[in-house]
C-alpha cells in the first residue's frame, strides 16, 4: 500500500469525528494536490445524494455521482473523482474530489482511501449526529428514527451472498423493519410486518427485534428464537398487539434454508427468471397467544437463486382500483434479475411509488437476498 494512502488512513484514525472530510482533504492536497473534498452521502430514500456541508443535493441518474454509485466503480470526469464511499456491501455515498490527475493509479489510491473512509464513518456515526443529519432530505418522524436506529444496516456483501433491504415510506416509517446477522457458517434474517400507529408500532417492533436477538445470541434454533420473541411480546401486550414475522436461517456451507412463518410476509424466489411463492406453513403472529410452540420448515437453494421478501404493504398498496401484488410485482421482479440486491430493492420501491402515483401510506418492507453457492 502506497505511503499517501496509508498516510490518509491515519489521519482518518486520529481526526475529531466531526472533521474526517476535513482533515482527509488536508492530506489529499498535501498528496495528490487536491484542492476540494466533498462527502455525498445517499439519503434515507434512496433518491438523493446529499453534500455534508454545501451546496445542492444529487439526483439525476445520469450524473456522475449517480453512476459511482450504482456501478460501485470510481469515476474520473474533467479532472473531477466520483468515489463509491462503501465498506462489506453497505453503500453510504461518493466522496467528490478535484482536481485529480488522469492517471488509473492516482484513482486507484484515491478509490482506496474512499473506502477506508467509509470503514471510518461506520466507526464514528453512533457518537456523532453530523453524518445521520447531512444524509436525510427531511425531518424523520420520531418513530421512523427509532425503526432506523434498529436496522443493522441497508445491504450486505459476502462470498456467499449479497442482501439488502428498503423501509417506505422512509421518513415515516411506524413498524415494519428487518435484521440480519452472520457469523461465516449461517446467516439469520428476520422481516418484520409491523402494525400500529406512530411509536406504539416502533415500540412493538423494537421489543420483537432484541427479543429474537437475544433469542439468537443464545444459540437457540429458529423455532425457539420465535418462541421467546413471542413470550416477551405476550408478557409486554397480553395478546392486544401482535406482529407477523418471518424468519430465515441460511446454512451457508449447503444452501439449506430454515424458515418460521409467524404470520409473515410474503417470500417470493426468483430462479431461471421465473417468479414462484414460496409454500410456507403459516403460523401465528408473535405475542398473539401465550406458550405458541413454532415449528420449522426447510428448502435447498440453487446457485443464482434470489428471494424477495415483501411485505402487505407492498401487495396491497393500490394504485388506480388495482392491488400492486395482483398485476405489477411478478412482472417487476423479473426485470431485477441483472440488478444487485440494492438496485433491485430501490427498483422496485421506485416502481411501487409510480404505481400507486405518489409516497406511500402504509408501512412497506423489501428485503432481497441472493445466493451464490457454498464457496470453497
């Protein structure tokens, strides 16, 4: 690794939270003769790429900001660096910097400092408000900052897998919500359709999420995950509030699948290009009754296999008298094929949004998942 890479690595190590743009840019002037530095961090929605302290926000898809960031690739432009800002999957944005020399070594050190960058603001976000608050368009409903802070992040890359997930509407988001986890030999994913208003719902989801963290933690197989999960919703509500979660555990040394269907979501796989429900055995909602034993089932994924989860906020949402489950979602799955996870779940949200013409009302949750195959 080249000394001014290492160099911009320490100072993004040793530099206040609040000033990793500003001392990265010192150190890229020192460097390469840089003269501006700007962090464009893509905001809750997807839809914009928001500057940390000036000027406008990004939206056109054709930009260059726009085409780092979709393509995951660093851009040189008329003497202007567009670098994805990315670390294990998980896209915050693109660094801008200027000028920078057409040379692919230059971008390559530089596309390298951009994801050390993005390593650092993971580190630094939960003790700092300046990152969350430059990211988002608008003010967040209280409940929506709770869901948010839930989230384990937005998308996920390993040998194995890619996973990403979407909350609509984002800045209002009440109860639905989702969570991953991996530990090399498994991944654990849980989607959440979450009910109720405001922070009651946020408040409902919350308790469901660290329960089944707990839960898992502990080492407990997915049945008793949900078990515990729906005893300490039961305990907190009495059988008055309940939630419809699903639950996956993914043996990834076979591709086996493990899944608890309390009341879930609905799990669609895309495989060949062709677009099939997944047969669940429905059970009941966490904390409906007291005691519910759950009960396991399992299925073996191909290589190149992709599963959508979507929640009724996506198949009931209505645009002209007309359920977008019933006519628009198998045919909008199809199209993601090409796409990563991200792509595909911003896509569809994207096409949910034009087809009921406007925001959403109701919660919506999309979660994708694709499997690679065992690797060696």
């Amino acid at each position: 690794m080249s000394e001014p890479v290492n160099r911009a690595r320490r100072t993004l190590n040793e530099t206040p939270a609040d000033r990793l743009v500003g001392g990265l840019g010192e150190i890229l002037g020192e460097a390469y003769g840089i003269t501006e530095a700007e962090l464009y961090q893509v905001d809750y929605r997807l839809s914009e790429l928001l500057p940390l302290t000036e000027g406008d926000s990004l939206r056109g898809a054709g930009h260059p900001a726009w085409r780092a960031f979709d393509h995951q690739s660093p851009l040189l432009v008329d003497g202007t660096a567009w670098l994805p800002v990315s670390m294990r999957g998980e896209r915050r944005g693109v660094l801008r910097l200027a000028p920078v020399a057409d040379d692919p070594a230059v971008l390559g050190e530089l596309a390298d400092i951009a994801t050390a960058l993005a390593h650092e603001l993971a580190a630094v976000s939960p003790g700092t408000d300046v990152y969350s608050v430059a990211r988002r368009s608008q003010r967040l409903t209280l409940a929506a900052e709770m869901q948010w802070d839930l989230l384990p992040g937005r998308s996920r890359i390993r040998p194995s897998f890619s996973l990403a997930g979407q909350l609509e509407p984002a800045y209002a988001v009440r109860g639905d919500s989702f969570d991953w986890s991996d530990d090399g030999e498994k991944l654990w994913l849980s989607t959440v359709n979450g009910t109720g208003e405001g922070v009651a719902a946020s408040l409902l989801t919350s308790l469901a999420t660290h329960a089944l963290r707990n839960a898992r933690r502990a080492g407990l197989g997915l049945g008793d995950q949900a078990a515990l999960a729906d005893q300490a919703v039961y305990d907190e509500y009495r059988g008055k509030r309940h939630l419809s979660v699903l639950l996956m555990e993914l043996d990834l040394r076979s591709g086996t699948m493990t899944v608890v269907d309390a009341g879930s979501p609905r799990l669609v796989l895309l495989r060949d290009g062709e677009v099939t429900e997944q047969p669940l055995e429905a059970q009941f909602p966490l904390g409906m009754f007291e005691a519910t034993d759950y009960h396991e089932q399992t299925f073996t994924l191909e290589r190149g296999d992709r599963l959508f989860v979507v929640s009724d906020g996506v198949v009931e949402a209505t645009g002209r008298d007309v359920r977008y489950g019933e006519t628009a979602l198998d045919r909008f799955l199809r199209r993601t094929g090409p796409m990563e996870p991200l792509d595909a779940v911003r896509s569809l949200i994207g096409d949910l949004r034009a087809f009921v013409a406007g925001d959403l009302v109701d919660d919506a949750v999309v979660v994708c998942l694709d499997w690679s195959g065992p690797q060696p």
